[in-house]
C-alpha cells in the first residue's frame, strides 16, 4: 500500500528561527497582511515579525481582530483587509486560532462564494503564499491542510481541508511561546499530545506518520510539565514547539480520531477552547480506544518507557492510559463543570452534539469505531 504524505515546503525551528526565515519571506511577495490577535500586540510579539518585515523592505497591514477561536465573521473581516490594503501574501502569528483565520483568508481570496460553503471539502484554488509561525505549541496547525472555523449561525465547528491549505513557511521559534501562561502552555500541550496518540491509532496510520507521532509522545511526556512549571525554560518551550509541530505533521497525515471528533461540539456549543475540551474527553475516549488497537497503545508505553515485561498489550495500553490521566492532573486540567459548563444544559444537547461528532468523520478514524450511543456513554462520563 502507498502513502501520500504532506508537509510545509520550508519549516525552520529553534531559537532564532524568524530571523532565519527573514531570507524565505523575502520571496514570497511584497506586502503581508499579518493576521493576529490582541495579545500579540500587547507582548511585543506582532513587532517582533514588523521589525524583520522592515528589516527585508517588505510591506505590510494588521489584522488583529482574532480574539477568540476563528468564525466566519473573523475570517470575511480578515478577507476586506487584505484586499483593501492590495496584499499578496499572508502571515499568521499566534495560537491556532490567527493561524486558522489567516488560511481560511488565503482560501477566500482565490475561491468563490462563501466560506460557510465549504464544509468538508478540499479547497479547490491555489492560495497566495501563508506564513505560520505559531505562539503556542499545540495544534500543530503550521504544518496541516486544515482550519476550523465557526459557523455562527449553525453552531458547527466547520473543518475545511486540502493541501492548498498547508502553510508555504513554518517559522517554529520557541521565544514565541515563553510568554504563554500555565493554563494556555497545559491545554495547548494537551492537544498536541492528542494529536499525536490520535495520529498513532488512527485507522489511518502510516509508517512515516508513525515515526513523528511516537517521536511527539516522547518529547511532551519529557516536556510538557517543565514547560508548565517553569514558562521560561527555553529547553523545554523549544522541545515542545518541535514536539507540537511533529504531532501536527502526524496527524495531517493519519487524521485524528474520537477525541478531536467529540471535543469539537464541546468548542462549539459552550466555548470551550480547543486543548481543554480535548483534555477533557482524553483518558475516557482513550479507554474506549484500547481495545481496538492494543498493540499500539503497547508501543505508546514503551515509548515513554513504562512498559514492564511480561505486561500484555492490553495491560500496557492501560498503564499508558493512566500515566496520560496523571499528567492531565498535574496540569490542573479543569473539570467541565469548574469551567462553568450547566451539567443539565450539557446533558439536553447530547443528541446533537453525537450526531454533530460522528458527522465531523473523525470518530470513524477510530480502530475502534464508536456509534451514537458510544459516544453519549463517553459523554455522560465528563
Ligand atoms: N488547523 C489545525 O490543524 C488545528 C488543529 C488543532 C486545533 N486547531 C484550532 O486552533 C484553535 C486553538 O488554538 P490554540 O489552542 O493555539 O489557542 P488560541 O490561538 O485560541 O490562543 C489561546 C489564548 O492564548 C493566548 N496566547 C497564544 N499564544 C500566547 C503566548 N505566546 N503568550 C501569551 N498568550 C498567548 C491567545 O491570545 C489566546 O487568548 C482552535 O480554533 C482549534 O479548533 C486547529
Ligand atoms: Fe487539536
């Protein structure tokens, strides 16, 4: 069986990286509209990326108005900047969330009609150049053909994919992230490492995303605690800045699986973000996982080194099952009620939130395929 596998055309990590990439950027055109969001400004983050810009002689505008994860209405906002201000490329700097909205602008400006359209499908047209250079080490983004926007009138979280989406340029300089504060460092860690589980024991496996998804599972079973600890660690932001981006090119190549697929409605219906929602649902759907793939989840043991011989794979899988639950407990990973979540709100819409995940097609990545009642079962174990 053959494997197609996708990656950014130049990703350039460590400390230092954007000033590296200053050379890249140079080619790609001659005004960048820079989609952000508010915090970025406030950290001197956004000047940062202005004074390589000025450094190169390239022009540029600012979109800072992605406050929150991305909708339609971010995106058709970031769409009449670009073109009012005649650019002809684009950056992304911050979370997932500017990053997302930024390829979702690229996608708009060189397809038709309305972003709201293109639920699930491949995004046909080439998009002008995207630049990604991530402020948090999770979602892996600047390395995948996908963004997740919100359709505010529906209530969905939408995902649009295809290899026009993938970032042209990944600029993964760890000093990005020092800034990030425990919780944002704990539920950002926590999604990468979801990816990268995800990545593992998705029906879509394939060797050379196998490769990346166990080298993650090392790096953020290593690093994500220090990193959380100790926000200026540079060895640790920069181990999990690479960690983040090998689960991002994982799973672009092997799909995520029932967590993502169950943690989407969560995001959409009571905003919660992404990492924790993911956090949330972690361990359970793991334990709804295992027996499905128990060899793998056996691997995912040995790799951060607590297999004991004689342990079967089921035992394995569930011994990496729990180290997983430990680390979202040191993290201080909130419950869905200490979020604010109304238990009863919560338990009125789990008929649509199931149908809503198992529409999304990434509950059927699962080797072991959950159907509606599953996944209420998981969802009245939160
Ligand atoms: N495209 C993909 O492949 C993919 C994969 C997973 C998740 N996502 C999407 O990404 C979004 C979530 O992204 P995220 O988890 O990175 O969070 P985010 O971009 O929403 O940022 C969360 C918060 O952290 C702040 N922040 C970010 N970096 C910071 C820093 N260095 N210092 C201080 N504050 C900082 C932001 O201002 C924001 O308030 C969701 O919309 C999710 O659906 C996309
Ligand atoms: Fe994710």
């Amino acid at each position: 069986m053959s494997n197609l596998f996708l990656t950014p055309r130049y990703i350039i990590t460590g400390k230092g990286a954007l000033s590296q990439a200053s050379e890249n950027v140079k080619q790609l055109g001659k005004k960048a509209l820079i989609v952000t969001d508010n915090m970025m400004v406030k950290l001197g983050s956004l000047k940062k990326v202005t004074d390589m810009l000025d450094s190169i002689h390239i022009e540029y505008a600012v979109y800072s108005e992605v406050n929150s994860e991305p909708t339609d209405t971010m995106v058709n906002g970031g769409i009449l900047a670009y073109k009012q201000e005649n650019c002809d490329f684009l950056i992304g700097l911050g979370g997932g969330s500017p990053i997302d909205t930024m390829k979702a602008v690229g996608a708009m400006i060189t397809n038709t009609g309305d972003i709201n359209e293109y639920l699930g499908k491949i995004i046909p047209n080439a998009t002008p150049p995207l630049v990604a250079l991530p402020t948090t080490a999770g979602t892996g983004s600047e390395a995948t053909q996908f963004t997740i926007i919100s359709d505010t009138k529906r209530d969905i979280k939408m995902l649009l994919k295809g290899p026009n989406l993938m970032p042209t340029l990944a600029i993964i300089d760890p000093i990005f992230t020092t800034t990030a504060p425990p919780n944002v460092t704990a539920a950002t860690g926590l999604d990468a490492l979801t990816h990268a589980i995800e990545a593992y024991t998705s029906k879509k496996s394939q060797p050379m995303s196998d490769t990346f998804a166990l080298s993650a599972v090392k790096r953020i079973n290593k690093y994500l605690l220090k990193a959380y600890k100790n926000g200026n660690d540079v060895e640790a932001r920069t181990e999990m800045s690479i960690a983040a981006l090998e689960a991002g090119i994982a799973f672009n190549n092997a799909s995520v699986t029932i967590v993502h697929g169950m943690s989407r409605p969560i995001g959409a219906l009571y905003h919660v973000p992404h990492g924790l929602s993911n956090a949330m649902l972690l361990e359970d759907c793991l334990n709804f996982a295992l027996p499905g793939t128990p060899e793998r989840f056996c691997d995912l043991a040995k790799a951060i080194g607590i297999y004991k011989k004689g342990d079967s794979d089921i035992e394995a899988g569930e011994a990496f099952i729990k180290e997983v639950g430990k680390l979202c407990k040191n993290l201080n990973i909130q419950t869905l009620e200490e979020f604010g979540v109304d238990k009863e709100k919560f338990f009125d819409n789990l008929d649509k939130m199931a149908i809503d995940a198992i529409d999304s097609g990434s509950p059927g990545n699962t080797r072991r395929e959950p159907n509606k009642e599953d996944i209420i079962n998981i969802y009245k174990l939160l």
